[in-house]
C-alpha cells in the first residue's frame, strides 16, 4: 500500500512539519524536521511504527486515499 505523506513548511514553527492524512485519528502533524529530507525520513519512521501498531493490534490498516498526482516542489 501506499499511503500519502504531506511535508509543508511552517513560518510560525521554522521547519517542515509532516501530516498523514490517511490516519486521521492521531495528532496532526504528526512529525516534522529541519530539512525536507529530515521530516521525509521522519515521516517514514512515524507511518512504520503506525502500521506495526495497527498489525499488533489487529486492527484492519486503513485504506490509502488518492489526493492526485504525487509532485516534488523544491
């Protein structure tokens, strides 16, 4: 599955903050980090930890939502 990671930075919080919306039920944003890179490799660790909580929990995952096509803005 994949499941869609939104990195945008923030003014008032000086750095990349990271939601997933496909999991709406933990604490928006979820991560973040200094650099893109930083709150991408966050993100990814945070979407982990998720889905091994969900499977641990035998919860069913939830369904990955298209929001269109993926674009990288530097």
């Amino acid at each position: 599955m994949k499941y869609t990671i939104l990195i945008q930075w923030s003014n008032e919080d000086e750095c990349y903050v990271v939601s997933l919306p496909d999991f709406p039920d933990i604490m928006q944003p979820c991560t973040h980090g200094d650099t893109y890179e930083e709150a991408l490799k966050n993100a990814q660790e945070v979407l982990e930890m998720l889905i091994e909580s969900y499977l641990e929990d035998d919860q069913p995952l939830p369904e990955p939502q298209t929001l269109g096509k993926s674009l990288k803005v530097a």
